[in-house]
C-alpha cells in the first residue's frame, strides 16, 4: 500500500501542477499521504476550514486541502471513485449552506436560512461531483419567512443574497476560489432573478417548463438552507417530474435534445486530441442521458426507479428488467471508466475541462498521471469504451434504422387500409396535431402487417377504428408501440377477442402500461403484498388514495385479461386471482374510508366494522364481469357513541361507516370505476340495516332466516377486520349452518327456490353454463343442499367441499372436475362471450385453448358432458330428471 500511495505522489508532483501547488501549501497531509494514512490525510483536510471565522477563506483551505487528498487517493486506488464523488458533493452541499447562512447574517446578524434554501441538480443533486465541477444550484425563498431588515422587500433581500453567495463561492484569491457557481437551470432564467420566489416556480414548473427541465429534476435534491422547505418544493412539484403513466413522449423530447448539443458539438466524433469525454459521441452524457429517459418513462409508475446516482439508476432500471443487465454493466462500468478520466483531465491543472488536450504530449501526460503508458492507450481504451456507449445510446434513439420496413400483405387489405387511414386522418381527434401523424406514421407498417396477420383483418381494423376514435390522444401509445415491437399484435388481440377489456382500454389507455411491467406475465402476488401496493399511494389526501387503489386493481384485472387471452394461465388460476386482488382491495378500501371517517366521527370503544364476503367473492373465484357480494357486520354492542368531534351512536355509525366503505370501492374516480357492490343478502336484505352488530346477525339467521340465506352463507368468508372478530364470525357463520334441520323441508326449499331462479332468470342461450339445467347453479344447489343436510364438508371454496363430500360418499370423484371445468369455460366466457352469443371464431379457437381443449367442438361437447354427470347427480339426491341438450 505505501507503494501506491509513493506512486501516486510521484505522479500527481510529475504531471499535475495544480497537485503540486496543493501538495506544497499542505506539507503536513503531504506527509501523513506519504506515510500510507489516507484516512487521516482525509480527516485533516475535511478540518483545514476549523477556527476561521471568514467564511469564504475557510471554504477555501478545506477545499484545497480536499482535492488533494481525495486526488492522491484516488491515484494511489485507496478511494474508490464512489468515495471521490461523495466527498466532494457533501462538500459541495456543506460549502452552499455555509455560504448562504454567511450571506443572511452579513445583514441580518441573528437571522437564520429559514424560507431559503439551495436545490442541489446534475452532478452535485446526485452526489457524482468531479474535481473540477460546478454547481448548478437553484436558490429559492419564501417571501414571507425569508429573513431580512425592516424596510427590505422579500425580493431585494433574496437577490442580495443570492449575489453575495455567488460571490463568496466563486471568487478567485490568493487562496483560490471555492466552488464555480451556474444559477442558469433556475425556472425562466433568462428573466427571472437569481433567487426565486417558491410560488413563481411552481407556476413555472405547472404551466411553461421545458422537457429538459424534467430530466434536470430527477437528480434534484434539498442541500442547503431550510432542507425542509426544500423537501416540502420538490414534493409539491413530483407531478411534473414523474407522469403517472408510462410517459413515451421522452424518447422524442431526448432525441430532440440530443439532436440540438450533436449538432452543437464541434469536437472530433472519435476520441482523439480534442476529444470530449462528456459531451463527445458515446460519452457520459450520453450514459445519463440513457439512464434518464428510461427514468422519466417508467419512474412515475415504479418508484424505486428514482434514483438520483446514474449507476444507481442503471441497476435499478435492469433489476426492474426495463433494460437489459448485460447493457446495465457495460453502460455502468464505462460511466465509471469516464468519470475516472475526466478527473484526470481536471487534475492536471484544476480545469473545468472534459476534453483530451490537443497535443499528444499533453495526452501523454494526462495517461502517465492515471497510471497508463502513454496517450495511444488511453485513446485506444477511449474508443472501446465510447464505442460501446454509443452503440447502445444510438439504439434507444433509433439512429441507425435507416432500412425501410418491408410490409408483406394482401393488396386488396393495403388498399382498404390506406383508404381508411386518409379518413381517419380527417375526423378522428387523437391524429389531429402534426406530432401525432409523425408518431402514427412511424407505426404505420407495424400496424398493417400486425392486422393483416390477424385471424380476421377486418374486424380488426374495424375494432382498431373504434379504439382509436375514443382516444382523448394517442401520441405517447403510438410512442409505446414503436419501442415496444410486439406490443401491438398483443394490443389487437385484446381488441379482437375481448370486448370487456377493448373498452376498458379505449377509455384508459394507459392501462397498456401494466404489460410493459415484469410481472405482465405473472399471476397476481398474495394478499398482504396487494394491499401494501394498493396502500403505496405519494400523496395521503382521500381522493388519491382511492385513485391508487382503481390504478392498481385496474392494471391487476386487465392484466389477467390478457392472460386468458394469451392462455398462460388455467383461467381457475385467473379466477382466483381476481378474487385475491378483489379481497385486497375491500381490506384497503375499508381500512382507507375508516381512516378518513374517524377524521371526523372518532371510534368507538371495543368496536370495529368486519366485512362479511359471499358468493363467489366468498368462494375465492370471481369472473371478470362478478360483483362483490359483502354483508357489513360489527362487533359490540348497539347503545356506545363514538369519541370524535361529531359523535355518532353505534348503530349510525356503522351504518354510515359501511356506506363510505361501499362508496370507496364502487364509486367512480378519475381512474375509473371499481366494483359493483351488492349488499342484498343482509339480513332483511333491501328492507335492512346495511350494517348489523353480530348479535343481531345471529339471531336473524338462527331464528328469521330463510333457507336460501343459508345456502348463502355456505360460501361466507370474512375479508376486514381483526383475527379475533373474523374468527367469531367464522364461528358464528358455522354454528347457524351446522344447526339441525328437516331433510323433507330444506328439500322442498331447495327444489322450489331452483325453480324460482329458473323463472325469473332463464338462460340466456346455449352457452350458458352457469343457467342451463345441469350447469353451475344446479351444481351448487345440490352442494349447498348436501353441506346443509349432513352438516359437513362445510369450506367456501366450492372444490375443497366436492372433496369432502365425495369423501363422505354423498358425490362421485368425478364431480369436481365437472363443476370446475363448466367454472373453466364461466371465467374465460366472460371475456370472449360476455353477452351470452357464439364468439368469434378466432375467440372460439382461444377459448378453447385456454380452457385445455385443441378445438372447439372438443371444447362443447366437453360442457355438455360435464352437464350430463351434474344432472345424474341431481337425479340421484333429488329424484328430478334434468333435460340436458
């Protein structure tokens, strides 16, 4: 190790005059630097500035002392460059708020940074500051807590400060000068003052900021002065930095701006003498720049891709498999590799330079100070190192796909294609501005081939048309598309086969969004993981919870959509999906409009609401067309009053609690709506209270409920509230249906409530497997009848009763596959045949599919046979024939 660090003095005195002077003026860390103690070296620089009372001079002995400790470190390899670049921004931070409370107190002597506060962009915002950075701070105030004399304005006292901190940092002496200070990226800053008013950025930020301004915030963070005013500014302008939906827009707004400092850069396109390792083809801005777009595209969806540091940022963005890991590390090790080479260029003579010089021997220099032989190895590695960059940087702006895509189709389709993009072209509202065409245009043959290779090119192009006419816009999906290759023929497929999700896509499209995301493939996580997303809402305000908990319920159900349609998944895989994601969002729809109502109403003591789910909600199997079926209960008794500063009785309270509750998980929000939500199968269903206590929930069904109320509750499950009142409701639930009954009566019951339904809901056609004889109702009528009769078997997920009850020998083995194959054909006919009709053929060909069979005569017969083994049974316990066709 003394080694190193004698190598690294020797070439820091050799080829750096500005280490040499700095060396000279601090003999003592010199020395302690020779001896191989780079901690202590450290530790005695970060103290040059102690006891000084002039601030500026102060900043400047511990800055000198500084870059040379951290140099010769960094040479020796003792700092890693992670540690360089962390000890000069948390100087760099320490300098600007010194020098502000500096600034504050030359006028205002006991006055204090409250009101004023430095926002820390770029290099310094993202703690990667080099030798010879600048700082690109923007200085804000508060005017009504900025500190000042009497008789200033806000305003005036601000930019006297703001001048004497400039002043202060960037001014040369004989002790050098601290920190160069750049307050161009304040908001409008050709004409606004130096230091802005809170109130005049955010209404910049709102109304007129420019694309390059977003990127600049990614790395925004509140370094100096009043860190929580700063804090509470960039919470208040996150919108405009980070779009809720996947915002492609970036990739143009990049190539635009790549396009403008490319074509400003005049420097040699190859490294060689002159070369800028910054802003040069395949340099580090262009790593940043990589790194940024895909931030500002996935990050407002995905927080943990806000990262500030750019190799952060790349391991984020490959953990979250947006880009790939192989590019991550190469992008990521040549950040590094440039970060190193641009301090050397800086080193030689405390320049803010990025370029190779223009003569060789001043290259040379430069590679003998990082330890290579000469200039021709550095520039060599240069080339590898760029090269790969810029291979990668021109990908993600598609600069070299010059090739005219090739569209293999039908003339007579093409012709009837073009024709109806000329019409579209004059009436659909989302190609109206010349961006949009230009986005639509670059599409284009992707479009027609991907409807041509449709199963009916038609219809596609039909259902294309009317997707495309309820778009508000459409650039950013056209965006996704031309990034996302593949995406479009899984659009058209949505589009094609299931109207549910057509319509929810045209009236949302950023529902797209959630395919691009890792897990598009996967099925729904379990319920605790849910909630915490559904819960993970920036903002605590009640409106964006609940928008939060639509965004993710939404994103959930469409995904699973596309599932069945892809056939992934066992569409009962997808069932019980849907309902996990349903049983999360009535635990966070609860828990949110619970919250908000003691806000106002308090609790009450040794009380809580519980949600009672039934149906298939209760079963654990929902469809994508199935309300939720709850029943509202509580615990205690009916005679407290809640504590808050509108106290309500108990049995108000409840009552209006269970309403916000509904209302939280069916009412329509800017995302959109939810859930139906039916509360008929409370007790004394519409004439009823929505919330009863448990007692009176008990005795009604004990004493006042009818039959069919008990087949009800056979599927009962609690999903809200504590274990302890969930599990005496399970008790409760268990002991009304273990109660003794006459088999003769509950027969009849049975028999003539089949009837009833029969009646009032016939079914709707031949598909109908939930309606016609022998399909789902009857199948869990006889279930129902049987649990009730024999008091067994007594499990709310329909198949895990089948089991116990062929246990028990009351149904054959086989009768699980039954009902669970017309369950089958139930999930995937909901979005294929939501109506009832004959699908598509080609939703015909995927229904099968997804339901296991190779055709979909295969697939009929199947459900018919299904039926036929249900109706013997039924025969069997009820001696009535069924007529199965």
């Amino acid at each position: 190790m003394a080694n190193d660090w004698q190598s690294a003095l020797e070439r820091a005195r050799a080829h750096s005059p500005f280490l040499r002077l700095a060396l000279d003026r601090r003999p003592e860390i010199a020395d302690t630097l020779a001896s191989g103690r780079g901690d202590d070296a450290l530790a005695a620089a970060l103290a040059s500035g102690n006891g000084i009372e002039d601030t500026g001079l102060a900043l400047r002995r511990e800055r000198l002392s500084l870059a040379a400790v951290l140099a010769v470190g960094d040479l020796s390899g003792a700092f890693p460059l992670s540690q360089v670049m962390q000890e000069l921004s948390a100087f760099a931070d320490r300098a600007l708020d010194a020098a502000m409370l500096a600034a504050v107190r030359r006028r205002v002597p006991d006055g204090d940074t409250s009101g004023f506060f430095g926002l820390a962009l770029g290099k310094q915002g993202a703690r990667e500051l080099n030798y010879s950075s600048d700082i690109d701070p923007i200085l804000l105030f508060d005017p009504a807590r900025i500190a000042r004399r009497e008789r200033d304005e806000p305003g005036e006292a601000a930019q006297r400060y703001a001048r004497n901190v400039v002043e202060m940092l960037s001014k040369a002496t004989g002790e050098g000068y601290v920190l160069r200070v750049d307050l161009r990226l304040r908001p409008a800053s050709e004409v606004s003052p130096l230091a802005v008013p809170v109130g005049g950025a955010i209404s910049h930020y709102e109304s007129s900021a420019l694309a390059w301004e977003r990127a600049a915030y990614i790395r925004a963070r509140a370094a100096a002065g009043d860190i929580a005013a700063g804090d509470a500014f960039l919470d208040d302008i996150r919108p405009f930095v980070w779009r809720r939906s996947l915002d492609f827009t970036a990739i143009e707004e990049i190539r635009r701006l790549t396009a403008r400092i490319r074509s400003a850069y005049k420097g040699p396109l190859e490294p060689g003498p002159g070369f800028d390792v910054k802003k040069g083809r395949g340099g580090i801005r262009e790593i940043e720049f990589y790194a940024q777009t895909h931030q500002l595209i996935y990050g407002g969806r995905n927080p943990a891709l806000r990262c500030k540091g750019t190799r952060e940022a790349l391991d984020a963005l490959a953990a979250a498999e947006v880009i790939g890991a192989e590019d991550a590390r190469v992008l990521g090790e040549s950040y590094d590799r440039l970060r190193v080479i641009e301090h050397r260029l800086q080193m030689v003579d405390d320049r803010q330079t990025h370029q190779l010089p223009a003569s060789e021997a001043a290259i040379d220099n430069v590679a003998k100070l990082d330890g290579l032989a000469d200039g021709t190895a550095l520039i060599a590695e240069l080339r590898e190192v760029c090269g790969a960059v810029a291979a990668r940087y021109d990908d993600l702006l598609g600069e070299d796909d010059s090739t005219t895509v090739q569209v293999d189709v039908p003339e007579e389709f093409r012709d009837r294609f073009d024709g109806r993009v000329e019409q579209w072209r004059g009436t659909i509202r989302a190609l109206r501005s010349t961006e949009a065409r230009k986005a639509f245009d670059a599409i284009r043959p992707d479009l027609l081939q991907a409807l041509s290779n449709a199963s009916d090119p038609d219809r596609a192009l039909a259902r294309w048309e009317t997707f495309l006419s309820r778009l508000p816009t459409a650039i950013n999906l056209f965006r996704l598309f031309e990034e996302r290759p593949g995406l479009l023929e899984r659009v058209l497929r949505v589009l094609t086969l299931a109207q549910p999700l057509a319509d929810e896509l045209a009236r949302k499209p950023e529902l797209l969004d959630s395919l691009i995301d890792t897990s598009a493939h996967d099925l729904p996580p379990g319920i605790p993981e849910l909630i915490a997303r559904m819960a993970q809402s920036e903002d605590a305000d009640y409106e964006t919870q609940l928008d939060r908990l639509r965004q993710v319920v939404g994103d959930e159900r469409f995904s699973l959509g596309v599932q069945l349609i892809e056939c992934r998944q066992d569409p009962l895989d997808i069932a019980e999906g849907l309902c996990r994601i349903a049983e999360a969002a009535v635990a966070t729809g609860a828990g949110i409009a619970t919250r908000e109502f003691r806000q106002k109403h308090g609790q009450i003591g040794n009380a809580e609401l519980v949600v009672l789910g039934l149906g298939r909600l209760g079963g654990g199997a929902l469809t994508h067309a199935s309300d939720l079926d709850i029943v509202y209960l509580f615990t205690g008794g009916v005679g407290g009053e809640s504590d808050g500063p509108r106290p309500l009785s108990s049995s108000l309270y409840f009552n209006r609690l269970a309403t916000r509750v509904s209302a939280a998980l069916s009412v329509p929000t800017a995302e959109g709506a939810l859930y139906e939500i039916d509360t008929r199968l409370r007790p004394q269903g519409k004439q009823g209270p929505l919330a009863v206590s448990f007692d009176a929930f008990e005795r009604y069904q004990q004493e006042d409920a009818w039959t069919w109320e008990h087949m009800a509750l056979a599927r009962a499950r609690p999903l809200f509230g504590s274990v302890q009142a969930k599990t005496r409701l399970s008790e409760i639930v268990r002991g009304v249906l273990c109660q003794e009954r006459d088999p003769a009566k509950l027969r009849e019951d049975v028999l003539k409530m089949r009837a009833d339904v029969l009646n009032a809901k016939p079914p709707k056609g031949p598909l109908d497997v939930k309606l016609l004889r022998g399909g789902l109702v009857d199948s869990e009528f006889l279930i129902h009848y049987l649990q009730l009769r024999e008091g067994i078997a007594l499990d709310p997920a329909l198949e895990k009763a089948i089991a116990q009850l062929a246990e028990a020998g009351l149904l054959p083995p086989e009768h699980a596959g039954r009902h669970l194959a017309l369950t089958r054909f139930l999930v995937a006919e909901r979005l294929f045949a939501p109506d009832g009709s004959e699908p598509s053929e080609a939703a015909c060909d995927v229904l099968a599919k997804a339901c296991g069979h190779s055709s979909y005569l295969e697939l009929l017969q199947s459900m018919v046979d299904a039926r036929q083994g249900i109706a013997e049974q039924w025969q069997r316990h009820f001696d009535q024939t069924l007529e199965i066709e």
